[in-house]
C-alpha cells in the first residue's frame, strides 16, 4: 500500500498549505512488463494498495487532474509519499472487520499472505541472479 497527501503552493505566505479537498489525484501503477495494476481517481490525499505478481521495479505514476487548480497555486503541488511493502502492509484487524471473518479465516489468510510473500520474494532473487 501507499499513503500520499498534497500540498499546494500558496503565493501569499510563499509557502506550502494543505490542499484543498477539490483536488484530484490520479495514481497509476505499472509492473516491470509495463502491465497496469492500478489506474484510479483520487482525492488530495488517499491511499492506495496494488498487488502485483511481477518482480521487480514498478512505476507509480502521480498526478494532479485539475490544471485549473495546479495554475491557481502558481504551478507548484508537493506530493508526500509513503510506501509500504510486504507481508506486515496488511491491517488485519480491518480485514477481519471489513470482511467479517473468524479468528481461524483470518489466521488462514495471514498464512497465504506469508506463503505467497515468500514465493514473491525467491521469484525476486531468481531474476537478480538471472541479470548477475
């Protein structure tokens, strides 16, 4: 998953505000073969989460789709990103409650996340030493 939040560029007080909420944000995210996992519509600060069965390097791709707005702020957005990867990105809890599972359903879906983490992660070391 990712979080982002945006700041534009406010003239007056020559500094960065938090945006406005109009603003919309377009993420796009492309596995190494060039393959779109996520294109979706944002607000100013979102977050998003992609799986991908590719290793390797992805591209994230963010954008502001208002120019009315980015003009407005003299052209200036700053784009705060966090991103997370992994086994341990996953709220469970949220799951758990999002999804109504028991205890054992969620203990189940803890361990394919593991287990395809870890085939994610020897298909990784397979293309490194591949490209070694």
């Amino acid at each position: 998953p990712g979080n982002y939040r945006t700041q534009l560029w406010d003239k007056q007080s020559e500094s960065f505000l938090p945006s406005t909420p109009g603003l919309g944000m377009h993420v796009e995210v492309k596995d190494p073969d060039g393959k779109v996992v996520l294109s979706r519509q944002y607000g100013s600060e979102g977050r998003f989460t992609f799986t991908s069965h590719t290793p390797g390097e992805h591209q994230i791709c963010l954008h502001s789709n208002s120019t009315r707005m980015a003009l407005f702020a003299g052209g200036k957005l700053r784009v705060h990103l966090d991103i997370q990867v992994g086994e341990h990105t996953n709220n469970y809890p949220e799951i758990a409650a999002k999804d109504k599972l028991t205890e054992l359903q969620l203990r189940a879906r803890q361990l394919l996340d593991q287990v395809e983490q870890i085939q994610k992660e020897q298909n990784y070391q397979r293309v490194r030493r591949g490209l070694q």
